[in-house]
C-alpha cells in the first residue's frame, strides 16, 4: 500500500469491453492479451452514476474482470478482490490471484477484479502533475534538510491548483462511499444476492466501508493489512501510521543487513545499520549524491528514506535497500533508478490525493504542520517527519460532499481480519482499532510476520490455513488468534 506512487504498468494496459448500464447482464469479452493476463480473464465496462443520487447526472464507465471458477458445480458465488492504494489498479487482479489462492477456493467463487473509479481504465483522472512533481519523494512529503516545510507547502498549493485546473468532472466525486456504492453496483450487475470479498490495505477500509453501508449485502468478508477506520481523520491517520509501522518494522532489515554486514558493511548489530541509516540519511540530507535518471536526478535525505519505505515492505526490498546504502556510503556507483511510467503516475497521483482528500476535512494550518513534522521527527526518526507533514488535502479545491463513515459492529458476524506483526504501512495497532470498530461482526488472526500483505504472502501456513478455511466453509477461529 504505497499511498501515493505504488502504480505500475497495468495501469496501462488497454483492455477491449462491451459498455454495459450497471443494472443489466454484463456482456463479457476477452481483455486482450496483454503480458500477466490469464487467457480465462475476460472484461467487461459497466456505466454507473457519475454522482449518486443524481440520476440525470450522466455516468462514467467502470472496467471489471473475472475467472470464473473451475468447478460450476461447487461455486458459492464472487469473490471481489479490492485492491489497495488507494489508486491502485485491481483489473488484473484475477489473472495474479488464480495462480496463488488454493484450488478448494478456486473451485467455489468466480474471481472478480475492477479499476476503482478514476483509476486505470475506469474513466482515468489526472491533473497534469509537470515530470518534476510526480518525483516519489514528493508524491510524499518529506522535509527539507533539518525538518523545514517550506517546499512541501509550495508543492502542495501547486499540487491542488493543478488538480482544480486540470482534474475534471470525476475528481470530486472519487471517495471510499462512492467506492463501496460502485462495488454494490458491481454486485447487482453479476446478479449476486451477496458478495465475498478480500480487501488489501486501503482495500480494507473499502470493505469495512461496504460492510457498514450494505451490511446486507456480504457473504464472506477478508480484510487483509487493516487501516485506522478512524472517522475523525481517515487518511490523516493512515499516513500517521507510517511512523509506526516503519518503527515496528525497521528492526527486520537491520537484523537481515547485520548478519550480512561483511557484503554490505552496514553494521555488525542492528543498532549498528539503524544508526548507519540515519546518519547516512542526514548526511544526504545536507550532500545529496547525483543520481543520473532518477525523479529527480539525485539520493537525497527524502529518495533514501523512501527507498527504506518500499522496501519494508517484503523481505525481497531487503537487497535493494541495503545495496543503496552501501552505494552511497561509498563502496561503488549507484544502481539504475527505477520508476513507473509517468501517466501511471499521473493518474496515481490525482486518485490517491481524491479519495484521501474528498472522504475527510485535513487541517490548513502550516505552523500546526511544523510543530507536527518537529515532534514526529524526534519521535520516529526513520521516517523525518513525513507522516505528519503538509499536503495537496490542505488546500483541497473541494469540500468533502459527505461525512466520512463510522465502521460498526451492526451487521451479521462474518468478517475476518488478517494481520501481520510488523506492517511498515498498516500496523497492528491501526488494524486493532479497525477489530474494535467491528465488534463482534470481526475475528483477527494476527500473523507474527513482517511486511506488507498477509494472506499467500508470507508463508505462515496457520495464518493461510484460517483465511482459506473461511473461505471455504464460512468457519472462523472461536476468539482472535495469533500465528507464531
């Protein structure tokens, strides 16, 4: 859950459809045969209210997928799978899932997939960021060298002025309500009484979201990597958890580089690597390096710490990381830069900052944000105050048009959560207040793992043994478990 610029290639993929009104049967077609997609994924376009409610208010078109199951005869419906982000894609989302969830799963549910509004082929947003603003440590907002704000709230009145010259008439209508109302059409389009579904990070709230407003409407609910349902701050306290989660996390790769620190030469202990990190990271701070190909074309302070982010968030981002360092301290030249094409993050950039923007009011105030930015420095170093710092929602051309949702535990009892020990994005203590928001609709099964995504990921066959259990049979742990 890269809540700003995790957007990669299949945000691109032109995938063929027949249009369809959301109410009638889907008319499917194959997607094509763009590289990833399954030959079994077909496509479809449904066209759904452009703002609910306002049924004279024209429509937008959203892209949806599905496998259907292997076996007819077993099938017990849909399984949804919402992506994350938000601003994440999710039309491929079949074709990935069909080679990893076991075949007793399989068997019972077609797999659906869809672009959530404004995203990839579901009537795309963008605000026309320039080349040097889509810059992943901008997307973010670190501080300056010694925590200083100033450029962020250039870039975040740039941010928002460009979105309101250039974002168009879906824009304001993109957010977690209108979210969960384009699922509920999804679900009356394919003719299902009631859905399944497995959420992934901000797919969580999304779910749990669906789950508040048609609580009628679920079958078997799966969210997996929880964020803070916090009805006060939504996405404020999603971003405040970096801090957190990078905390909670750190310790993983440190101890991973200090048993290798004859390769890297990172430290010997992990106090050792997670002092090297920060001294390195204010070294840069003050001395950036020149990296040729990068957004922008230097490792700074912000690119070393957001390569440290992405990282944490599998065990793979370890080599990475510690490579970087290792780079940089002195040891060789600089790996390639990496970077997602700019139109996916074009349209990224303008879904995330919609969504987090449009569910929830953020504070204006730049003194606040720098009292925030000095406090969280100090706090949870590692991350340099970017959790708390000031954004494009700050100066946001758009009111809110709703109240944010409170999750409760009104409804039947058929949720499970699954959670890893140590997210760096969305920690066990977020995803505990997501459990108490749900009561006892809600059990957790905790996984003692590191990263981010839980259910196929990590290989903790107790963690994966529960969520496919109740996928299967409906049968959920008696109390909340933890998976060592």
């Amino acid at each position: 859950m890269n809540r700003i610029a995790s957007i990669g290639a299949a945000a691109l993929i032109s995938l063929s459809a027949t249009s369809v009104p959301a109410h009638a049967a889907p008319a499917w077609t194959s997607c094509g045969t763009a590289a990833g997609l399954d030959p079994r994924q077909e496509c479809t376009t449904l066209q759904v209210p452009l703002t609910y409610g306002k049924p004279g208010g024209g429509t937008i078109s959203l892209a949806v997928s599905r496998i259907r199951t292997a076996r007819p005869g077993l099938r017990r419906g849909v399984l949804l799978l919402i992506p994350g982000g938000p601003g994440s894609p999710g039309l491929g989302r079949p074709s990935t899932m069909v080679k990893r969830l076991p075949s007793a799963v399989l068997d019972r549910y077609d797999l659906i997939g869809f672009d959530p509004r404004g995203v990839g082929q579901s009537s795309p947003v963008s605000c026309g960021l320039a080349h040097e603003d889509l810059a992943p440590s901008r997307l973010k907002p670190y501080p300056s060298a010694g925590g200083d704000i100033g450029e962020n709230v250039a870039y975040a009145r740039r941010f928002s002025e460009a979105c309101a010259r250039n974002g168009g008439p879906v824009l304001p209508t993109i957010s977690t309500r209108n979210e969960a109302r384009d699922i509920d059409a999804i679900r009356r389009a394919l003719g299902e009484e009631r859905l399944s579904y497995w959420g992934v990070s901000y797919g969580t709230y999304a779910g749990a979201v669906y789950a508040t407003m048609f609580p009628g409407r679920t079958d078997r609910v799966i969210l997996d990597s929880n964020d803070d349902p916090d009805p006060h701050k939504v996405a404020r306290a999603w971003l405040a958890n970096y801090s957190v989660g990078v905390e909670d996390r750190f310790p993983d790769f440190a101890a991973w580089a200090a048993e290798r620190d004859g390769e890297y030469g990172l430290g010997a202990d992990g106090a050792a690597v997670r002092r090297t990190f920060l001294d390195l990271a204010e070294r840069l701070d003050h001395a950036p390096i020149p990296w040729p190909g990068a957004n922008p074309p230097r490792l700074d302070g912000a690119a070393l710490r957001e390569t440290m982010l992405n990282a944490l968030y599998s065990d793979t981002g370890f080599p990475g990381l510690a490579g970087l360092m290792r780079a940089a301290l002195g040891s060789g030249p600089l790996p390639e830069p990496s970077a997602a094409p700019d139109a996916a993050l074009q349209n990224g950039a303008a879904s995330v900052a919609a969504t987090i923007c449009n569910d929830v009011e953020w504070p204006s105030s730049v003194d606040l944000h720098r009292r925030l930015v000095a406090r969280d420095r100090a706090a949870h170093p590692l991350t340099g105050g970017m959790p708390v710092n000031i954004g494009p929602c700050a100066y946001w051309p758009y009111r809110p048009a709703e109240a944010p949702v409170r999750v409760t535990p009104q409804g039947p009892p058929n949720v499970l959560l699954v959670q890893n020990l140590r997210d760096p994005a969305t920690p066990y203590s977020g995803a505990l207040r997501m459990r108490e928001a749900l009561g006892s609709r809600a059990r957790m099964v905790a996984v003692d793992s590191g990263g981010h995504g839980s259910y196929l990921v990590n290989g903790n066959a107790c963690g994966d043994g529960v969520v496919t259990t109740f996928l299967v049979t409906g049968e959920r742990p008696a109390r909340d478990t933890i998976c060592r």
